[in-house]
C-alpha cells in the first residue's frame, strides 16, 4: 500500500466529515481499509431521482490518485451511464491518457486534481442530465431515447423502492 495514497485518503475523509457536500454522504466500509468507501448518493432535486437514497460502493486503486477509482452502485438503479452490474461509466473514472477509441478528450479523463467530491459532484450531474452517445447500459439509453415514459416508469419505481415504500 502506497503511504501517499492512504495519506491523501484520509485526509479527503476526514475534509468530507468536516465539511458536508449537499447530495451525499462517505464513509468506510470498513475501518481497516482506507481503499474501500461506502458513497450514500441522495437523489438530485428536479431529476426522477429526486428524494431516493441510492447506495455504493467507491474502490481505490494503490496507485491512487495517479489512476482512478470505481464506484458500484448498490443500490439497484435504471441509467443510461451506469452498466447493468452497478458500475458507473463517466469519463473522469476513465484511465488518464487518450482514449483509444477517439470519444473522450485527454482533458476530460482522470486526473489526479479530482477529489472523491468532485467525483461524486459528476455523478450526481450525470444523474440529472445522462450522457446517451456513449451508454453502458444499451437497453437504458435506448428506452431513454425512444420510449421515454416507459423509461421514466422504471426509474421512478425503483427510486421509491430506496424510499422504503
């Protein structure tokens, strides 16, 4: 384990349990693993989302913050930019460098400067506004595009699921 990065970890813990960010919570899993938290994502105000709790799991790499880390969803959700298995796909969680296929920019791929806040501020900004060129979730974004009330159906449902209703 790399002594810089549990340092800088830590150090954004203990900044996001001083400092609250409207829109979600952080803490660890596990008090024994600086490497793994546990993301409590609010649904965003004037999105489908609004009012559900949506849970994850975000993991670091022992080469942070030089690559980036993951963050899994948990709690069952319905988007264009996030796979089937709970895994958010947002260009900043994508290695830094070039992107083989020519889709994304350098500029807007991993870079160290990001902080779990900034992170999850993307997160919440591509729950309010997904991106469908470039969908990890085929089915989601297609319904999104074509079907949109049978889509808004689904996210609906299952962010009253996170209620407790």
């Amino acid at each position: 384990m790399s002594d810089q990065s549990t340092l800088l970890l830590a150090k954004q813990l203990d900044y996001l349990g001083k400092n609250a960010v409207e829109g979600f919570s952080a803490g660890l899993v596990d008090e024994s693993n600086i490497y793994e938290w546990k993301i409590m994502i609010m649904g965003p105000p004037d999105t489908l989302y609004e009012g559900g709790f949506f849970e994850a799991i975000m993991t670091f790499p022992q080469d942070y913050p030089l690559m980036p880390p993951k963050l899994r969803f948990i709690t069952n959700i319905y988007h264009p930019n996030v796979y089937p298995n709970g895994e958010v796909c947002i260009s900043i969680l994508h290695p830094p460098g070039e992107d083989k296929y020519g889709y994304e920019k350098a500029s807007e791929r991993w870079s160290p400067v990001h902080t779990v806040e900034t992170i999850l501020i993307s997160v919440i900004s591509m729950l309010s506004s997904p991106n469908d060129e470039s969908p990890a979730n085929i089915e989601a974004a297609k319904e999104w595009r074509e079907d949109y009330p049978s889509y808004k159906k689904k996210v609906l449902k299952l962010t009253r699921d996170t209620m407790g209703e």
